[in-house]
C-alpha cells in the first residue's frame, strides 16, 4: 500500500514550566499518515526485548485470546501480513490449480495475488460506484463452473452486506474468505468479520487499526480451519517453538505437512496487544474526523464522499473522495499535488487491480471488465484519517480541497 510520506510534524518541545507552547504554523506539513502510538506501546515493547524471548510465545498467545475476544470469534491466528492470513485461508478452503476465486477490482492485489500463487485464477468483479464494494450482480455475472471461492473486501472499513453473498455462495457452494485487512471495527449491524464464513483476514500493517509495522491475523469459528493454518504457518511442525523450549519439555516435534514461515514474532505481539483496548475509542475518533470532513466539504461540486450505507458501521480507516474532474474543474492528481505543495499528504486506494499489467498479461484482463472500478481508479483520494489529527488539521485539510476547487469548478 503507498503512502505519501511527508515529513512529521514538529512535536511541541517540552520547556520550561507554564512557557506558552507555540502553535504550529497553518503550513506545517501533515503527514498523510501517523500511526497512534503511546508510551504504554514503547513500554509493552521494551518489556519483551528485556524478557529475552523475542519470538512468537507468550506475548502472542494472549494476543490471540484478547483478539479472539474483540472480533468475537473462537479463534485468532497471529501471521506476520494479512496477505499470509488469505493465502492460509484460501489453502484451508481447498483453492487450487483450475479453481477461479472472485475478487473486487477494487483492493490491494494481495487479495487476488494469493489465489495464484496456489496455482488458482482470479477473476476481476466490479464494484458499487457508491460503495466501491464488490457488486453482487456482476459477481453473479462472472461465476465459471471453476469458481470455488468469493473474497469480499471490506474496503476502506465499510463491511460488504453479506446475506446476498452468503445466498450465492450457498447456491454455488463456493468458500467465503473475508479480507478484513481495512475492517477490524466495521460491522454489519452487529455482525463482525469472520461470522458465518470461512474466516477474516486483518492486517496490522504500520497504516492499519492495529499497526505493528508488518503483522496480520485469521480470525475464525472453524476449528479445523484454524488448526490447519497454524500448522502451515510454521513449517507444518507439530509444535511450535514455545511449546517445546519450556525447561523440562520434551524437545522432539514432527513436520506433518508442506509448510510456510508466517508466524509474528512476540515483539510485535507485544505491540498489538497494548493497542488493542484503545481500538474502539480510536473507530470512534476517525468517525468524527470523517464527520468534520463530510460537513466540510458538503456541495464542493465534483468532490464525493464515499457512502456508508444504514446499519453499517465503517472502521474507517480511510477516507476517500472521488473527484469527477469535469464538475471539480481539477484531476484527482492535481488536487493531490497542489495538496502537497501546501504540505498536505495523500493516497490512492486504489488503482483497480484489473489494470495492473501482472494480470493483464497473465489472464488478458481489461478495464472495460469492470468500468465502475475503472473509472473510480482516476477519481478516488485517500485524506488523512487517524486520531492524532486535531479538529483544526482536519478543518485546515477541507478548506484547502475547497479553495483548490472553488478556484477552478467551471
Ligand atoms: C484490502 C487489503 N487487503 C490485503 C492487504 C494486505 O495486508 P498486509 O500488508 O498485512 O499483507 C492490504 C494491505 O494494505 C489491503 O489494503
């Protein structure tokens, strides 16, 4: 994923007792991302680099329980990306060479990548022009009799509706694999990711709702599923390396399966878990900042929040606009770089994946396969969205979105 990296901004300084901290100049850059650390962070970490015990272990064992418990599912399985949780996944549900597995045009290519690296197809589906989340009645359009899996994307943190998901792959006995990677606080009424499917992909890459740099997990009800994962994840050994180097434990351990080493290491455990119980309050933020922005930017011509439909909760963990240059009077690249000229970071999510040319050459995908997400490529961009952005930065971002456009809108 890109991120526009600018420079951070200056921390005020601690100085001496009761001195007036300086504002920050109205031109200090904002990054377009910050990850929401804080000193418990640093101590949860210093504390395992002192334990001596650096790999997956203990650290990891009670994230997984704690993660179990907040996504309310029977298990989390700990991998070092999301992109390992939907490989993992789409293995448990049997993909393989022959199959076909359904992706949205607009994601990450990690989402289709995995279906070939087990020898699958993927097969590009458009999405929702309000939404940009995969459109049940072209998914319908592109089943193949090869068809064997369907990944909704819970993009940008709004969760897909999945009873009409749910209804096909019934009737087409196809697997569901959430990517969940954007969605660790979204819900659908009161439904979270991973309920009543093969399971959920998160990711706590260093932009995600729980950023450890690199890190993901697979949150699931199947037992099977779970075990089966866990054991390729490390080398298809029996018993992993916490279990067997306890004094006294016996040492010997089997490989039972082909293997893979995808396990998260207790340095970073450490680092989730102390994120874990500011999650909500931290949704909540981004709900008000995407809010100030909603407000903001209301009857700017040709700039388009994304929609969040009733009964959805978003994580929003992005805030997209779409900019439809001919009511702006400006192309979504210029807004971005007269953006950054006034220090102001932004991102794209994303270019749809039908155009990448790894598929275009591998499978002959083209962008009149899925126009919605081909026109929403040149129209979408990410402002940034995290809670250490005050009201004033949010209000500071919006206003020059305003005055780029008003200078130009015809
Ligand atoms: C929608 C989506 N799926 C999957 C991934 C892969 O996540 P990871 O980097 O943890 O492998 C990303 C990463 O940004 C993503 O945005």
């Amino acid at each position: 994923m890109s991120t526009t990296l600018v420079p951070p901004r200056a921390e005020p300084q601690p100085g001496v007792a009761n001195a007036p901290i300086a504002p920050l100049p109205a031109t200090a850059p904002i990054a377009f991302h910050r990850a929401a650390l804080d000193e418990g962070d640093v101590a949860a970490v210093t504390a395992v680099l002192r334990s001596g015990w650096l790999t997956t272990g203990p650290r990891a064992q009670e994230f997984e329980k704690a993660l179990a418990a907040a996504m309310g599912r029977r298990h989390a399985l700990l991998l070092n990306s999301a992109t390992s949780a939907l490989f993992l996944a789409y293995k448990a549900a049997g993909v393989g060479p022959g199959d076909d597995v359904l992706v949205p045009a607009i994601t990450f290519m990690a989402t289709a990548e995995v279906a070939i690296h087990l020898g699958a197809r993927p097969v590009v589906v458009d999405v929702d022009p309000a939404t940009l989340l995969m459109d049940v009645g072209d998914l319908q359009k592109k089943l193949t009799r090869r068809a064997r899996l369907v990944a909704p994307v819970h993009y940008a943190g709004h969760p897909c509706a999945m009873a009409p998901l749910r209804e096909l792959a019934a009737a087409e006995r196809l697997a569901i694999v959430e990517d969940a990677a954007h969605c660790l606080t979204g819900r659908e009424g009161a439904r979270q990711p991973g309920e009543g499917t093969l399971g959920a992909a998160l990711s706590f890459y260093a932009t995600k709702e729980l950023a450890v740099g690199e890190g993901g997990a697979l949150v699931s009800d199947d037992d099977g599923v779970i075990e089966r994962a866990r054991r390729w994840s490390l080398h298809g050994i029996s018993k992993p390396a916490h279990a067997r180097m306890q004094i006294g434990a016996r040492a010997h351990y089997d490989v039972e399966d082909v293997g893979y080493k995808m396990n998260l290491p207790d340095v970073l455990a450490a680092l989730g878990l102390s994120q874990l119980p500011r999650m909500e309050a931290q949704r909540e933020r981004r709900e008000a900042i995407a809010r100030r922005y909603d407000a903001a930017l209301a009857g700017l011509p040709g700039v388009t929040p994304l929609a969040v439909r009733p009964g959805f909760t978003s994580a929003r963990h992005l805030y997209v606009v779409r900019i439809d240059a001919a009511a702006a009077g400006i192309e979504r690249d210029a807004l971005a770089a007269a953006l950054g000229a006034q220090g102001i970071g932004t991102s794209i999510h994303f270019l749809p994946i039908h155009e990448m040319t790894v598929l275009k050459t591998l499978y002959g995908t083209r962008a009149a396969d899925c126009p919605v997400a081909s026109r929403a490529g040149r129209e979408v961009l990410s402002l940034p969205i995290y809670p250490g952005l005050s009201d004033g930065d949010v209000d500071r971002i919006a206003a020059a979105v305003r005055a780029i456009v008003a200078e130009r809108a015809p």
